[in-house]
C-alpha cells in the first residue's frame, strides 16, 4: 500500500477504543426478542418458497403417482397432496373399522418419534392395508427441521390386501381391483403424455402403448433411442439422442 493511500486511512486513538462494539454484540444479527438467529431454532417454512415448493411437489406427484406430505418438526403440515391408490385407500376408508385406523395411522406418521428419524435415517412405515409410506427426515446443518411422507403406495410384490382388511365386516375383495393403471410417459426425463394399461403389464407393452401416444410419437419420431427406463406401473421414460 502506497503511503497516500496509508495517509487517507481512519486511526483511531486507544482512548476510543472502548468504543468498540464487544464480541458478543457483533457476534451477528439478532431478533426483536434479543436473541441471535444462530442462537435459535430455525423452521422448515423459513427456509421455503412454499408456494414454489408446494409447485415443485406438486409436479413429482403428477409424474410418480405418490402423495406426500411434509410437516414441520413441530408437526405443522406444510404440503399436504393426495393420490389415488386406485380404489384401496377410498374403499377402506368408508369401512369404520378402515376408518379409524387409517386416521391412527397418520397421526402416527405425522409426529412418532421414529428411531434413527431425528439423526437422519429413513424409515419406512407398513399400513395395515398393505400400502407402505417411506418417511424421510429433513435436515439443516445437523438440525431436524422436518419430515417428508411418501406414500402411502402398493409395493409390486403386493396383489391383494393384507389379511387384517379382508377380516372386515362387509369387506368385498373384488371392490379393490384395478381394470387399469395411468402410467406416465416422458422423454429425456420431461413429461410429454400418459397412458393407461392392464396393472403389472409386460414392459413390452406398456413401451408399445407409450410410443402410439400421439404427442410421445411426434417426439420420437425424429431421435434416436438410446434407452428405455420402465417403471412398473408408473412411468415409461425414452431417452433420445
């Protein structure tokens, strides 16, 4: 540094020194209570754009079929988007005994202190329907600040209710059956069509279909496939070059 440069700098005498604000006063932004937001809790909501997160969300519904819900670490739902697991869910429901442990059961997944959960493990949690929901903890800076619900969806291995359903009173098998299911189509990972075929399709079939969608064909119709990804009855995706 030149010394015209050095002339122009502030000195300040050791009198003022005390001046100075004490390391606990700069130690950084503080709240109308007094208190440091290093020193607090931080929330989910916060941290969020929630209307473009609820958007964000929203679309991984539409493409995978799968709910979610998201709840504060306090339990405050924060997106809450439902899906049709074909007739299951809404036939059970309207059976009291499905009824009241359906509601059980979310309010368990909404706030049970699940083992591992708070430390950032995953968990999964089995519905008495057969369904399944995957749990999975949100995490800042070593913080539980939440909990993401996925769910509840059928695994493929499961073709009928579990045994607990079927010993309710008035309960009808044959009301739990799917004629068909929506599956989504995608090119190089962007939505560009759906459609509907027999649960448990061969892949075969299901990539035939999704190739005759009028506006997956027009996609198609000029690239070179690299690579079919097929996820059971839920998504086919073309990757083009």
């Amino acid at each position: 540094m030149s010394d015209s440069a050095r002339s122009k700098l502030p000195i300040l005498p050791d009198e003022d020194a005390g001046d100075l604000p004490s390391p606990a006063s700069a130690a950084g932004p503080r709240s109308s209570g007094g208190v440091s937001v290093l020193d607090r809790d931080i929330r989910l909501a916060e941290l969020l754009d929630l209307d473009a997160f609820k958007d964000v969300c929203a679309s991984f519904v539409e493409l995978y079929k799968i709910g979610i819900k998201i709840f504060d670490s306090d339990g405050t739902k924060l997106v809450d988007i439902r899906v049709g697991n074909g007739d299951w869910c809404g036939y059970i429901f309207q059976n009291a005994v499905g009824r009241q442990k359906c509601t059980k059961l979310v309010s368990k997944i909404k706030s049970f202190d699940y083992p591992g959960l708070r430390g950032g493990k995953v968990v999964q949690q089995d519905c008495f329907s057969g369904l399944k929901y995957v749990i999975m903890p949100i995490m800042y800076g070593g913080d539980y600040l939440g909990r993401v619900i996925y769910g509840p969806f059928r695994p493929a291995e499961l073709t009928a209710p579990a045994e607990e359903v079927q010993s309710f009173p008035d309960f009808d098998p044959e009301k739990l059956v799917e004629e068909t299911v929506e599956v989504a189509v995608q090119v190089n990972g962007k939505l560009r069509g759906t459609v509907e075929v027999a649960p448990g399709a061969p892949d075969g079939e299901v990539t035939a279909a999704a190739r005759a969608e009028e506006n997956v064909a027009r996609y198609l119709e000029e690239a070179t496939e690299r690579r079919v990804i097929v996820v059971q009855d839920r998504l086919v995706n073309f990757v083009v070059g």
